[in-house]
C-alpha cells in the first residue's frame, strides 16, 4: 500500500553539483537528479535558485550566449520529464518583453504548468540582484510563451493536483522567503498546502540556524509544508561559499535536511501528510478569519490544473496518482508521540511538565484557601507520580510536607511488595503517612449486597473490583472533610480514555486531579526522568524503579492459581500502543485506517525503527498487523463507549499538545455517540 494512499505526498529537494555559465552541464545534472526521485515516487522536486546557469553568474546572466543556453538547458529538461508525473521546479533567468526575469519554472510531463518571476530582489551586502533583473512587480503580462508553450507568468500561481486532494503548490524564490510578508503567506492563505523556495543563499557562520529557524516557523504560520534548496557546491567561491542546505519542514516541525558542504549532488526526500494540514486549517478559525479578511486579494490567485495521472483534469474522478516505489512511510513518526524524543530537550520537556502539574495544584490550594491534601498511595504509577507532584508543591509553596495526608488502602489482591512501596515512599518522601485496612467495610458493603464472596464463594466480578475501588474513594473523600483538605486525584490520561476507570472514584473523581492529561508512556517517563535527576535518597529512588519494572495492575482480584498478578494490558491491550492511537486519533483526527497504517510502520516487526532514544523511552517491543489492528478496534470501542466518565472528569491542568480530554478544555463529545464509522473504516483496511 502507498503513502498515498494514507493523504501523504512524497516531495523532495536536490542540489546538484553545478557548473558556472554551463547550461548544458548543470541541465544534465538536473535530469539525473530529477529521474532518482521521480523514481522514488516523488510527486514534487525542486532545484535551487538559477540552477541552470549558477546563481553567482553575475554580469554573465546579461549575455544573450548564455540565456540561449539556459533556454536549450529547460527545453533539455523538459523534453526528459516526458512520462514523469512529478511536478519539477526548476530556476533560471528568463527574458519577458522588455524584462530580465529571475524566474522558477514548473514542469509536468513534457509540459510547462507556468513561471513565477522572484518578487523581491536583494540588493544589499553581497547580492546586486536589481543590477540584472527586474521584479515580478515589473511584469506587464501574465502570460508569456517558453519554448513555444504559452503559459501563466507570476506569482500568484496555486499549481493545484486534480488527483491528489489537498496538494497545491506555490513556488517563490529565496529572498521573496525573507521578506517580512512572503508571497507565499497569501498563497497559503488562498489554499496553497505545500510552499517551495528556490534558493541561491551562501553560507556565512550562523545561517544555518536562522535558516532553520525561518523556514520552520513559517511552515508553522502558514499551516503548510516548506522545501527551501539552496545552491550547494560549484558555484563560485570568488568571495563566498555555499553549502547546498535543504529543507523540508511541515508545520514547524522539521522532516529532512541536507548534508551541508557535500561536494556530490544530493536529494533529500519526505512524507509530507496533507490530512495533517487539512485537520489543521480546518480547526484554526483565526486562519480562515485573516483570509476572510483578504478575500478580495485571494480571490484573485489564478489556480492552475494538474493531473499527475496526465489525464485531462475534469477527467479526473478518484485520487490516485500511483507514484511507484512509495510504500515506506519517509518521515519520523514518533512511537512514543506524548514523550520528548530525545535527551538534548528531555530535562527541559520534563521540567515544564512538572512545573505546569506543580503550578495548577498550587493555584488550587491557593483559591480554596487550603493547605492540606488527601492523597491514595498504591505503590504504583500514577499516585507516584502525583505523590511526588505533591511534595513539590509543597516545598515551593513553603508548606510543610506533614500536610500531605497520604494513605495507602490494602485490599483483597494488594501485593506485599506494592504496599511496602507505598510505605516506603510516604516514609522517605517526609508526609504524613497511614495505612487503612479497607477489607472489614469491604466485607460489609459485599454482605448488604448479598454478593457471593460473602458466602465464602470465590467470585471476583465487577461488583467485588469496583467495592475495593469505591471504599477507598469514600475514605479519601471523608478524611478530606475531617483534615480540611482536598483530595488529590491519581489516575492518568491513558486510563480516561480507555475508560479503564471506575465511574465516581479515586481513578476518575477527585478535587484535583494533576495527572487528569498525562498519559501513561508520559508518567513513566516522568518518574524516570525524576530518578534521573537524583533528588531523592536512595530508599526512595530504589522504590520509584521497582515501581517502573512491575506490572501494571489494579490489584483488585487475587492472583491465580498459577500465582500471576492481575494485569491492566492483558485486558485493554499494551499502553503504549493506547497512547500512540489516543494522538493520531484526538490530535489530528486521524482515520482509524491511517492510525493502523502509521502504528504497523513505527510498531511493526519490520519498522525502520523511526529512532526513539534508549535513555529516554525503554521500549524494544513490536507488533505484527493483526495485532495492532485488535488494540485499535479494542481502543476504538472503549474510547467510545465511556465518554460518560469523562463529561465528569475534575479540574486538572493541560500538560501537552496533544491536548486533554476534558469536556471544558480540548475535547467535547456527546457521551451517547456510536463508534460504528470509525471500526467500519478500520474493518475497510480487510
């Protein structure tokens, strides 16, 4: 199955080695270059600036030798782009009436869609640009002819694929992409999704970052995918150099880049997800404003038809370009989407997320005029980490760690291990600590109820869980009312979404609950990363690791025969699975098809790994098809199914992008909604 088929298009940039004032060499370079990537089922590549003749021709680009030879060169490149359905770009100088054009072509298929003149030409420092050409502004055509080809002429042209929804193009070059209002922020604004900068740029020290940084942020501002290919090696170094760098970057975040000072030419390649770009404008109101607000200027973009399939456009009736050689999903997809993915930003991403759960819980202390909480410690992950949320609190808050009022509630199935965690933490960490047995209230309520257990009956049914959950809840809540505090919710996002729960308690009801859009990849990661940090005695830090290596478990029904805990994911299915679908889904609205195909690329036995980082995220796991497709349907119908609980979720505070679930913040949803679409588009990938 190809990218393609998942509202991915595969776009790439090339730097050739070029060749001052050699139109002929650099157009063969071109075509070779051109022929890899259409190869590799790129639906669009593009050059740097003048790449035909080298941006650093100066006075030469003003012979009539070399624009004849820049013209045999395109006529070269577009005769060899017969039968490749990519859309190329390529840079040269071109004479329009009376004018000297910097212009970037686009070619289809032996056929040139249109040029687009350079808007704004630098004149400072180094370039003398306004020496040779003239700007678009100049232009006092729209049209012109190339090669016996008349065709659009300017930059107000949206290239717009008839069989590839959501793929427009709009091509600037190099400085119109420095400018304060790019070309291509109206184009953006008018439709275009994917915005091309022919580039010549050489390199001075620090560029690179700026380079990085301008090209990122303006994908972001304008929703859409950037390629930016600058000139690389073989242009003259008579007083500069260049580095031939090249990126791709999608909504700010960065997809590909080049091998800066390569000395061989060199393409860079990406899956650039349209969907992605589509949910986004779709949910960005303020977007849709300002081009409300430019209609009249929009509006005025002439858009210019393609098919890649070369059939004539209102021909066109299904979305199926069938590029070749495009199964392999070419872009980073993080397996872990609610982690930092790497140490150079963890410390940072770690802290910000502890300071965000430690400044909602303080400003809910501080509004209730309290200075106590009431906190259930398990011995496991989630009251871990908000045990220790709490302690930080505290400390910042000046308040004295004795008014943390910490239980732990053994059970019928609490291990001895975990309790003895419980305790150890509540005794190292400095709270006030207590263990109240809930089994003798337990053994009431099942007695009121007539439950079998109470006959001596060994039936572990909803009922016998949610009795332990339930009186523990209640005992929290009341101390709560005795001791003039608040209680401190413990369960995760993961749990929430699943539904994994008990409606009306601990893991779903409290005062505050700081762990209310932490998911449970993240509050692993956040425990290690505290361990890391080496803050805690030695007592402490050696519970928080037992307490990352057990298994997760509500510890409800006793361990069977063959002495196995209770465990969580072998009923709902493994967590990080959970939460890699819980993003695609509520974070991009993605099609459950297109979360399968994008957790069998990163989850799957045969992944190209997609790198995760080992000190970051302890995870070698794989899944074949057939299993992540089970979870997805299983993640489906809970996420569904138990909307009900989370309408009635506490206050707690954002933590990420990828958003929470809380019927006030990112996500409302009707609690009667039927998961029906969603498990039929996933039952349509059969």
């Amino acid at each position: 199955m190809s990218v393609y088929d998942h509202g991915f298009v595969r776009v790439s940039g090339a730097v050739p080695v070029v060749r001052i004032a050699d139109p002929r060499a650099n157009a063969e370079a071109t075509i070779e270059l051109m022929r890899r990537a259409a190869a590799d089922g790129s639906a669009l590549i593009v050059f740097p600036e003048l790449g035909l003749c080298g941006y650093s021709i100066d006075d030469l680009v003003q012979q009539d030798a070399l624009l004849d030879g820049c013209l045999e060169a395109l006529a070269a490149v577009v005769e060899a782009s017969r039968g490749i359905r990519s859309v190329v770009a390529v840079g040269l100088p071109l004479v329009v009436g009376d004018g000297l054009f910097n212009t970037a072509v686009a070619i289809q298929d032996g056929v040139i869609l249109g040029v687009v003149p350079k808007s704004y030409l630098p004149n400072y420092r180094e370039f003398y640009e306004q020496r040779y050409f003239a700007a678009a502004r100049d232009a006092t055509v729209d049209t012109c002819v190339v090669l016996g080809q008349r065709v659009p002429f300017g930059p107000d042209l949206l290239f717009t694929a008839a069989d590839l929804p959501g793929f427009v193009l709009h091509l600037e070059v190099c400085e119109d992409g420095w400018v304060p209002i790019p070309p291509s922020v109206p184009a953006a604004l008018g439709g275009a999704t994917v915005l091309a900068n022919l580039s010549g740029s050489p390199v001075t020290v620090g560029k690179e970052a700026y380079r990085l940084s301008l090209c990122s942020s303006h994908s972001a501002r304008c929703v859409a995918a950037h390629l930016y290919v600058a000139a690389g090696f073989g242009e003259s170094t008579t007083d500069l150099a260049w580095d031939g760098d090249a990126l791709i970057t999608e909504n700010g975040s960065l997809l590909a880049r080049s091998e800066r000072f390569a000395m061989d030419s060199q393409i860079i390649s990406a899956d650039v997800d349209l969907d992605r770009l589509r949910q986004e404008r779709m949910r960005m109101i303020s977007l849709r404003d300002q081009a409300g607000d430019l209609s009249a200027e929009l509006k005025s973009l002439r858009r210019i038809e393609f098919a890649f399939d070369g059939r004539d456009t209102a021909a066109v009736e299904s979305a199926e370009p069938g590029f070749a050689h495009a199964d392999s999903l070419r872009r980073t997809v993080p397996r872990f989407p609610f982690v930092p993915s790497g140490l150079a930003d963890r410390d940072e991403r770690c802290a910000e997320v502890g300071h965000i759960q430690v400044q909602g819980l303080a400003a809910r202390l501080r509004s209730t005029g309290l200075d106590k909480i009431v906190i259930g410690v398990s011995g496991g992950l989630d009251s871990t980490l908000a045990l220790l949320v709490a302690v930080d609190t505290f400390d910042r808050l000046g308040l004295p760690r004795t008014n943390i009022l910490a239980y732990t509630m053994p059970g019928f199935a609490t291990g001895g291990a975990t309790l003895a965690r419980a305790h150890v933490l509540m005794d190292t960490l400095g709270v006030s600590g207590a263990e109240l047995d809930i089994r003798p209230s337990c053994e009431q309520m099942l007695a009121d109820l007539g439950h079998p257990y109470s006959r001596g009956e060994k039936v572990f049914d909803v009922t016998f869980e949610n009795v332990q959950a339930g009186e523990r809840t209640s005992h929290l809540f009341r101390l709560a009312n005795h001791h003039g505090g608040i209680v401190l919710g413990t369960g995760d996002l993961s749990e929430l979404a699943l539904g994994w729960c008990t409606y009306g308690v601990g893991d779903q009801m409290s005062h505050y609950n700081v762990n209310s859009s932490v998911p449970k990849t993240l509050v692993q990661h956040q425990i290690r990363w505290m361990i890391s940090t080496g803050t805690y005695a030695s007592e402490t830090t050696a519970a928080l690791v037992e307490i990352l290596e057990d298994v997760i478990s509500p510890e409800l029904i006793p361990p069977g025969e063959d002495g196995a805990v209770q465990s969580t994911e072998d009923t709902v299915g493994p967590y990080e699975l959970h939460d890699f679908f819980l993003y695609h889904l509520t974070r991009y609205g993605n099609r459950p098809s297109k979360i399968a195909y994008l957790a069998q690329q990163t989850w799957g036995p045969r992944s190209r790994g997609l790198p995760w980082d080992s000190e970051a995220v302890e995870s070698r796991n794989s899944y074949d098809d057939d299993t992540i497709e089970h979870w997805l349907g299983v993640f489906l119908k809970r996420f569904m199914g138990n909307q009900f609980k989370r309408t009635a979720m506490p206050n707690g505070p954002k933590i990420g992008s990828g958003g929470s679930l809380s019927p006030r913040g990112d996500w409302r949803s009707p609690s009667d909604a039927s998961a029906r679409v969603w498990l039929d588009q996933l039952r349509s990938m059969e």
